[in-house]
C-alpha cells in the first residue's frame, strides 16, 4: 500500500492557518460583544454560535450560496480574477467558519469571568481600553483562550461536510483527512481509511493531552491570581 | 484641595441623593449595607454615571449633568482603592505599582516605584505576585498603587472589610501612617464605627441613599443630631418624644419626663442615649431620676449588658433600655435591686436630641 500524505500536509496547514484566523476574529468578536448594549449583544451571539448548531452541509451551502458565481460576491470575485469556490482556500473558508464559534465562545467566557473590579480599578489608574486589553484581560483569560484555540484546531481538523460543499474533494488540494477517509472507504480501500483513521486518532491525543496540560496550567494561574 | 458633590441616581427601587462638600481632610462616610456609600465613591470615580447633578473635584468638572460633562475614568486621576483591592493578578507588586504612573520615564517610573515600596514597607516583597501576599500586604500594595500615581483623591472603600478581624488590629497603625502620607482630600467609607473614629477627621452619616448630618468626627460620635445619626453611632436607646413645654420633653417608649435646661425645639422627635451613660442607685437623686427594674441581665466577655424596663412603659420589648456595665459595676446593681427600688438617671449633657 503506497500512502499519499498529501491529505496529511493539507488538513494541518489547513487547520493552522484557520485557526489562525479564527484565533483573532474570535477575540475580537468576544471584545466587541462586551462593548455593545445587551440587545445587540443577544443578536451578536446568535450570529456568532450559529455555525456551531448548524449541520456543516447547511454551513457549506450557505457558503455556496455567497461565494457561488451568481453572488453579488462570486461575481466580484470573478471578476478581478479570483475564485474561492473548489479552491485550497475555500477548505480554510470552511475550517473557519465552523470553529470560529468555539473559539468565540471560549474567549466570551474567559473575558466574563475577569473580576470587573480589575477592569474598572485599571481604568481610574488612568489605563487606556487598549492597554487594558493587552495588559490585563489577555493575560488574565490566556488559558481559557488557549483551550478554545486548541478546540478550533481540532474542529477544523474534523471539518468533513461544508468542505465537501465548498471545496470539493480535489486529491493534493482540498482532500483533507476527513475527506480522505470518506472517499477511500467509499472506493473499498478499507486498509487506507484505517491508516487515516488511526492518523486523526493519534492528532486528537496529542490535542487532549496539550488541553490537559492547559487546563491544570489555567488551575494554577487562577490559585495564583486569586486576589480577594 | 476639595470635591464638591451633589448628585442624584435612580437604580431600581433605590434612589441616590448625595450631597457633599469636602475639604483637605479625612471624611469617613458611615452607613449600613446598601446605603449608597459605595456607590457615591463609584460617581466620583466614573464607574457609575449620576443621572443629574455635579461632581467638580479642585475646579475639574467631573461630571455636570447640565453642561453635559461626563469625563471618563481615564481623565478623572481619582484614586479609588476597592473593597477587594483588585491588584493584578498576572502583576507583581512593582509592576502593579507603577502600572498607573504615567508622562514619567521608565527611571522616572522605577524611582516611584520604588519610593513607595520604601513608604509602605514593601521593599522585599516588590518581585511577589499579590497571591503571595498577606492580606495586610495587599492592603498596602493598592494604597501605594493608587498613591503612586498622585491622585486628586483617595477613596477607600471599606478597606478592612476583607480583612480577618485579629488581623484588622495589628495592621491598623501601618495602614494609618501610610494613609497620613497623602496629603489631600481623603473619603473613607465604612459601615464600622471604629474604624471612621480611629482614621477619620470629620463624619457625614448615610442611610437610603441620603447624608443626613456631617461635622467632626468628634461632634458626631459626641452628639449627634439626627436619628440615622445616633442609630449609626451605635446608640441603642432611642425613643420617640412629645413635646411638653419649652424645656421638658416626654419620652414615649419609656414613659419618662426628662428636663432639658435648653428650649427644646419643634424639630426634635427623638431624644436618645448612649448605653454607657445611665447611672444607676437605689435613690431618687433628682427630678431627672426615673424609677425602673431589671428586665435581663446578659454576659459579654468582659461587659455585662443590663436591659433595664422603666416603670410607666408598657410594653416589655420595645420599651426595654439598654446598658452596658463593667461585670463589678454591674454586680452592684443587680444587688442594690434586691433591698429596694432602683432609679436611673442620665446627665444633662449626655442626653441626646434629634431631629
């Protein structure tokens, strides 16, 4: 059995790169949330967990949807030579948009448990909101932002259905792992859904023991920062 | 160097009327639970927005509700230590000090740091994280903190509250000397009366969301003027009055005449005294004296309280008075009852009357 590890390279730059991403955009979208009245706060959050609920072949069609050439966006798109649907690039779209909630949710609720007493006492020492933010509420929901890190890594690893959607399953660009286990199990090749089988199992301990190690990490900062 | 307060704030049911003029001295604001004490230093600080009125520290507007003034924290150079001390968990005690000195230079900035690290006696401790510290040292680190950074004002706000009480006493002079190396105005909340006595120049008492009296710490705890003011005290007994004539006043709850030497004016509803000022013998000294018997007699540690029931009240609980006696004095008491009667009497200048 000759393997192809392109699958391999594809789903971690893949996973990487997204998480990059949705590393940034969920901390600024849990940053956000804390500055807006608590209606639009509703509505934001809303928005923000959908693609955790929704089926990812709903999540791929509504991308479809966007991105496909009759969209106002597709055609935009197009036109100055650029294409994201059936792309490398559209495996990262797909990646980000299902873990973008988990690491939203999990920087919501690291910033939530910051004692705000901490917040109002740095802004009377005169801090400005930015280096609040920066000196203060990163440093303090760092564990908790982590772990939500780790869970969108692993999310996007796991992608399977909206990436099949949007980025179709093309071998060496947009075949992930997943897609990979689908398509050779499909085509009876048992033996090679199984070495991909056991690849996925052996990344996702190596994620549980990283969050593991956060979490009794985040333990000990929280006994350390304890304050009252 | 002086605030200038006069706000009002709607929160639910609870309404806020606060009204204050400080000078450069130590007030301590005293008030239960929920009075509006806290939140008073949180309009100062900007944490909490009046709905109207003004708050101008030093010729600064603050806040100004008709000139549309509402500075943010940032701009207020306040410095309001929390109940919690909120020091920085992820900071040690140098970065936590000199995190709110700013347009200083980073040597500038260390020399600060250092100073006050001296001040407050925290020089072996500057590498520590406030999780390592006593509760005293934490205490001190956000004084020093909110001291560093030269603010127009320093707003404590139940600063032993988090505080073991044997841990209270022993730190109770540090804590004092380093709040005497700031020179301003200094407000002091509180709902304990040791503590406003001990650190505080001058009193304003707070019940409901409303100062009802301010003056000297000394002028409040000796005499003061309103109800919430003697209940906040700590006086115990406090009956409601009817007016006489000019100079004697009636006490309802106990059914006793007392002569005041002063006109008594049409103000007045309350008259009161404290549980240490009743004398108490098996004669009837004087027109003050008033016949009464022992109701219960209770044990403290190294006082006994004697509730006392006067002879024309009515009603056994509510009409009791209470008094506070050595365990010899006392002993002597309960002894006088047993041949005869026993009066009470309260000097002329210890009675109380209130508006």
């Amino acid at each position: 059995m000759s393997i192809d590890f392109s699958p391999l390279i594809i789903s971690i730059k893949t996973s990487l790169v997204a998480v990059f991403f949705t590393f940034i955009l969920g901390i600024v979208a849990a940053r956000t949330l804390m500055n807006v009245n608590s209606k639009v706060q509703w509505i934001l959050d809303v928005i923000f967990t959908f693609p955790l609920v929704l089926p990812p072949t709903v999540v791929g069609f509504i991308l479809l949807v966007i991105f496909g050439k009759n969209s106002a966006i597709g055609s935009f798109l197009s036109k100055i030579g650029m294409s994201i649907i059936f792309t490398w690039q559209a495996t990262v779209l797909a990646a980000i948009i299902v873990s973008f909630p988990l690491m939203y949710r999990a920087a919501k609720g690291a910033f939530e448990q910051i004692d705000t007493n901490l917040i109002w006492a740095a802004r009377t020492l005169g801090l400005s909101e930015f280096k609040i933010f920066i000196k203060i509420m990163i440093p303090l929901a760092l564990p908790g932002i982590i772990s939500g890190a780790i869970l969108a890594f692993a999310r996007a690893l796991g992608e399977f259905g909206a990436t099949l959607m949007i980025a179709g399953n093309i071998p060496k660009v947009t075949q992930t792992i997943p897609l990979a286990i689908y398509f050779a199990n499909a085509a009876g090749k048992t033996k090679e859904a199984g070495f991909w089988t056991l690849i996925i199992i052996v990344i996702s301990l190596i994620v549980l023991g990283i969050m593991n190690y956060w979490s009794v990490k985040d333990k000990k900062i929280m006994r350390g920062g304890d304050a009252k | 160097m002086s605030i200038y307060i006069d706000i009002t704030k709607k929160l639910g049911s609870f309404y806020l009327e606060s009204q204050l003029e400080v000078g450069k001295e130590k007030l301590g604001i005293l008030g239960g639970s929920g009075c509006g004490k806290s939140m008073t230093l949180k309009c100062i600080a900007g944490i909490i927005t009046p709905d109207k009125g003004e708050i101008i520290l030093n010729d600064k507007i603050l806040f100004s509700s008709k000139k549309n003034i509402n500075l943010i924290p940032q701009k207020r150079n306040t410095g309001l230590m929390f109940q919690n001390y909120a020091l920085f968990p992820n900071m040690t005690v140098s970065q936590n000090i000199s995190l709110g000195i700013t347009n200083k230079t980073s040597i500038e900035k260390k020399n600060i740091v250092k100073s006050y690290l001296d001040l407050f006696k925290l020089q072996d401790l500057e590498n520590r994280y406030p999780s390592q510290l006593s509760g005293g040292q934490q205490q001190r680190v956000a004084l020093a903190r909110i001291m560093a950074k030269s603010p127009d004002i320093l707003m404590l706000d139940e600063p032993f509250s988090a505080l073991d009480a044997h841990l209270r006493f022993s730190i109770e002079n540090e804590f004092s000397e380093a709040l005497n190396k700031y020179n301003g105005t200094v407000i002091y909340v509180s709902h304990s009366i040791d503590e406003v006595y001990k650190f505080c120049d001058s009193t304003a008492i707070m019940h409901n969301g409303r100062i009802f009296e301010k003056n000297t710490t000394k002028h409040i705890f000796k005499g003061p003027t309103t109800l919430e003011g003697a209940k906040l005290t700590g006086c115990k007994n406090i009956s409601p009055i009817k007016k006489m004539n000019q100079n004697s006043i009636l006490a309802l709850d106990w059914g006793i005449t007392f002569n005041i030497d002063n006109t008594v004016h049409d103000d007045i509803k309350y008259i009161s005294f404290r549980e240490t000022d009743i004398s108490i013998s098996n004669l009837c000294k004087n027109k003050n004296s008033f016949e009464l018997s022992i109701l219960r007699i209770k044990q403290s540690p190294f006082n006994t309280i004697l509730e006392l029931l006067p002879a024309n009240a009515t009603n056994v609980d509510s009409n009791k008075i209470i008094c506070k006696y050595s365990k010899d004095e006392a002993n002597n008491i309960i002894n006088m009852q047993n041949p005869g009667k026993l009066y009470g009497s309260v000097k002329k200048d210890n009675i109380l009357l209130l508006k």
